[in-house]
C-alpha cells in the first residue's frame, strides 16, 4: 500500500480526490482493496457509478 503514498500526496496537493473504492479516504496503513483518483469528489463519485453500476 505504501506505493500509492506519493501519487495520492501528489494528486491531493494538486486539488484531485483519491479514495478507496468503498468511499474512504486513502490510508497506507490500511489494506483497502482499490483506490481510483480523480479531480473532484462528484468526478470521483460519477466513475465509481460508472463502473460499478449494477
């Protein structure tokens, strides 16, 4: 997980929004499975709907 440290960091510092794929924001610590970056949470939110629409 400690590998998507620093592209998270440099998405976020540059105004996009990365969350895991269940809504939470990112956590090294954490052992989420899936993370998707975009440049705005209702961005972010239209792609998980997106993809996971059922």
């Amino acid at each position: 997980a400690w590998d998507h440290a620093p592209g998270t960091l440099l998405i976020s510092e540059a105004g996009g929004y990365c969350r895991c794929l269940d809504g939470s924001p990112y956590d090294p610590a954490r052992n989420a499975k899936g993370l998707m970056s975009t440049g705005s949470a209702a961005a972010w939110q239209a792609s998980y709907d997106a993809l996971f629409a059922t």
